[in-house]
C-alpha cells in the first residue's frame, strides 16, 4: 500500500528523542558521521532547550483546528509562548494548497482510494504465497474465510471493511482521478510543498487532524504526538458522527501533533 508513515505517540519529547535515535541508528541511509552529527546534537537537545532559528508553522485554516475544542485553545497558547521564549518563530498563517481541495471531498469520495489500494494489495499478496492451506488467494476467499472460521468471532467482528473494499475496482472513475492528484497532496499541495513555502521546520497542530494524518501517510512524512492535556470537569460529552464513538469527554487526553 502507498499509504504509510512513522508515527512516534508518546509521553514526552525526550520520549520521542530516544524512538528517534534508535531509528537513525537502526538505519542504513545515512553515513557513519551523518549519524554521529545528529546523536550529538540531538543528545545535546536534551540538555537545554535552544530553539534558535527553528520555524514552526501552524496551518489555522484547517477546518478541524477552525472548529478547535475551547479546552485545547488555552494548552496550545501556553505551548507556544514557551516555543518562543525558547528561541523559535512560529508561523501562524501557514498554508497548505492541497487541502483547500481535499477537504471538501465526500468521505466516500476520500474512502476509495484507500480502500481500493487495500484490494489490490491483499489480492496481490494472497495470490503470491507459495504455501496457502486455507486456499485464500484474494480479498472476497479472505471475507468468506472470515464468516466462517469461528476463531474470527464474525459478526461480533464484522468485515464491513473488507467488503467495502473488495467492491471497489481501480478502473474505477474517481479512483483513477484520485490516484491523479495523490503526488500532488504527496508534495507541493501538501506537508513539503508548506514547508517549503514557508521556510518551516516542522508543522504543529493541537488535533488529530485528518487531513494532515492523510497527507503524512501520502508522503510519508515522520509524525510525533504527545500529550497536550485533558478535558476539563464538565465537559460535554460528544460521540463521533460515523462510529457514535466517544470522542470528547471529561478526563480523555488529546495530543498535540508534529509533522
């Protein structure tokens, strides 16, 4: 599948420091004094926080930060007040190109790429395993297996998923048209093509904000989350509009996110 990306949730930062140094020192795509470099200052980072020349952007005209929970809004000021006294500029009026046009898409409309790349993902796969004892060679043998395993628990554990997908095709219209512009919400409409423009180092937002979940699993570009707070006593509960899942209540943590 296209769609993927590091995403580091954690505690802390100092948290995330040690994910991260554990992946650069894991990889093979930087140079013995390439990582030496990094383990030194990021180790130095540690120490103190200098936030000298970092340019940190925050694109308000998403919808889901426009709509931002009131509980979040004092948490996010504290948070940059200390990323300025910290050293950092913080760019408030960050935009990003793609998103004008992706957000107003239908989620049926955003579900199809997904979900088709899934199909033929899965087909690709089950048909290329040399050892196949339960003969499941494609998504629709993976649905019936599903139903009929008791192992699986269906339909306590249902494959609406699964059968969304497999009734997709990518010759499918608005999967081709999609397809067209995913470089584009992958680039220059998206995560790189806002830092570029604005000379950021990193995106922040106070949410987990679909769109830009979306455009990091485009590209593939590294995401952190750590914690921001909680919801105050008293606040309203609010269950999600598709899953009736409770989003917002008192007491549940939100993140603050990194891109």
């Amino acid at each position: 599948m296209r769609m993927n990306t590091i995403g580091l949730i954690v505690r802390d930062v100092s948290d995330a420091l040690d994910v991260l140094l554990e992946i650069v020192h894991s990889s093979t795509h930087h140079d013995t004094q390439t990582k030496i470099k990094l383990f030194r200052d990021l180790g130095s980072a540690r120490v103190g926080l200098d936030l000298q020349g970092m340019r940190i952007g925050i694109p308000w005209h998403l919808s889901d930060l426009a709509s931002l929970h009131e509980a979040k809004l004092g948490p996010l000021k504290r948070i940059i007040d200390a990323l300025s006294r910290a050293g950092a500029t913080v760019i408030h009026d960050v935009q990003i190109s793609g998103a004008l046009e992706f957000e107003p898409l239908p989620l049926s409309e955003k579900s199809v790429l997904l979900d088709t790349d899934m199909k033929v993902a899965v087909d690709t796969y089950l048909s290329s395993l040399t050892t196949n004892p339960q003969r499941v060679h494609n998504l629709n043998d993976l649905i019936a297996f599903t139903k009929s395993c008791s192992a699986e628990n269906y339909p306590l554990r249902n494959v609406e998923g699964f059968q969304r997908a497999a009734a997709t095709s990518p010759l499918d219209e608005t999967y081709l048209r999609l397809s067209a512009r995913d470089e584009y919400f992958a680039t220059d409409g998206g995560i790189e093509g806002a830092l570029g423009r604005h000379r950021c180092n990193v995106l922040l937002v106070p949410t987990l904000c679909v769109t830009l979940r979306t455009f990091a699993a485009k590209a593939g570009s590294p995401v952190m989350s750590v914690p921001m707070g909680s919801y105050p006593p008293g606040t309203i509960v609010e269950r999600g509009e598709h899953n009736d899942l409770v989003n917002v209540a008192p007491g549940i943590p939100y993140v603050i996110k990194k891109l």
